[in-house]
C-alpha cells in the first residue's frame, strides 16, 4: 500500500472514524445520503436497502458501469451542446443530463500549488457553474499528482463528477 492510499479523506459523517482512500477505492466505503460513511456505518445502510423490494438506493453514486460503449458525449467536458453538434448528438446529451441521480459526465480541473493558483481554479470552478446551470454536482474529488510541462510541478487536480 502506497502512502497516497493509506491518507486520511475523511472522517465518517455517522461515528468520525477515518476513511482512507483505499476505502472508497475498493467500494468499502462511499457515499449515502449525501453524506460520506465508513465501511462499518455503509455496510447496514447497504444490506438493508438491498433486503428492500425497491432495490434503488438513495443517494448513491453509481458511475457508468464497465458494459456501457465509450462515447464522445460522455467525455465532452461542458454540459452545454456544443455549436458543431448534430440534432442527434445534442438529444443524446440532454438525455443523459435526465438520467436521474447517479453521476455521468465528468470534469477535471488543476492548479499548481500556490495561492494565486489555487484561488485561479476557484474562479474556473465557480464560472463553470455559473455558466452551466443545468449541472448538479453528485462527488468531487481532489488529489496532488506531478503534471508533465516545461518543469514537472504537483498540482492539485479536482474531478467533479455531474
């Protein structure tokens, strides 16, 4: 195990235990209710919702499952249709816009670890926002990786998944 894996993301929203990345990773634990919960507190709250004749979990963030094809759309970083779009393209996006709750489009953003930088993406983030009002949020994440260029530099890269 890496020392990138065993970090602390978080505490547990139900007993504060901490929940590292491999955690989340291996599906152990996730989030339910729009809360992050430990593998302790989200195994019950699993087991009892499959026992229900429903079978939908609330509030689960299902990515698209390995079986779904690759598509343009999908990696298509604005959610907006985009001018040089077809009739079709543009009604298969909105489409997936009103999936439902789980999350299925993705965007990236980064910075180099400074404050001027930091406070830069925050600007992205918040235009992005406010220019696609038809996002909603289900799960972001953020992690430091080295991005390649003139000089190699950590960044900090957030995935906003919508």
């Amino acid at each position: 195990m890496s020392s990138v894996d065993s970090e602390i993301l978080m505490p547990c929203a139900t007993c504060g235990a901490s929940i590292y990345r491999e955690h989340v990773h291996r599906g152990l634990a996730g989030m339910w209710g729009g809360q992050m919960l430990c593998p302790a507190c989200l195994k019950p709250k699993r087991e009892s919702a499959v026992a229900e004749p429903a079978g939908e979990v609330p509030d689960a963030i299902p990515l698209a499952s390995l079986e779904e094809p690759a598509s343009s759309a999908a990696v298509e970083s604005s959610a907006s249709p985009q001018p040089d779009m077809t009739a079709d393209e543009s009604a298969a996006e909105q489409s997936t816009m009103e999936m439902g709750p789980g999350a299925r489009r993705v965007r990236t953003f980064h910075a180099k670890l400074s404050e001027a930088a930091l406070r830069h993406m925050d600007e992205q983030v918040n235009t992005w926002l406010q220019d696609n009002p038809a996002v909603r949020v289900k799960f972001a994440n953020t992690t430091v990786g080295i991005f390649e260029g003139k000089h190699s530099e950590p960044n900090l890269i957030l995935t906003v998944f919508y």
